[in-house]
C-alpha cells in the first residue's frame, strides 16, 4: 500500500476564523491585553501573540490545529482548548 508524503513545508497550523478573531480581540481588549496577529509564520498559517502588563510581565502565542487551539506561554507548558471560546473561559480565569 503506498504511503502519503507530506512536504515538511506544509504549516501544522491553520487560520482562524473571522468570529473567532473578532471575539478573541473582544476579549483582549475587556483584559487590558495586546492583541497581534503573525502572518510570517513558518510552522503555521497564523500565529496570535498576546501580552499583557499584569503585576509581571504575561506573554504568550496561540495557534490553531484542525483539532484544537494551543496556547503557549514564555515561560512553561502549552495549553490545549478543544475551541476558542474553551480557551476563553479558562484564560478569563486564569488572568483574573
């Protein structure tokens, strides 16, 4: 049976969809966050960057898989929501 190449200069990552950007820029903009879209990734179509001026310093990146959403901070593990408005309600709660 043949096998399926990928090119290894597919992105792994996807766009996200207009309501999405609108309701993750609503979101920013409620928590005092900046908000930045990457369209020059190399790994992914998109890539969110998020920072915000907290007691210290929060910075993170999101992307988009066919499957899930990713957050990545700086400093530590990446996060993995089954949709942008999960990612939401759990970064509401962790920025407070």
């Amino acid at each position: 049976m043949p096998t399926q190449k990928f090119s290894s200069n597919a992105p792994m990552g996807i766009a996200f969809e207009i309501d999405e950007l609108i309701a993750l820029r609503a979101w920013a903009n409620d928590h005092d966050i900046r908000m930045t879209i990457e369209l020059e990734c190399a790994e992914c179509e998109e890539l969110l960057a998020f920072q915000a001026q907290r007691p210290v310093l929060q910075h993170w990146v999101m992307w988009r898989t066919g499957q899930e959403v990713i957050v990545q901070p700086v400093i530590g593990r990446p996060r993995r929501f089954s949709s942008v408005n999960q990612m939401i309600e759990a970064m509401t709660l962790v920025i407070g």
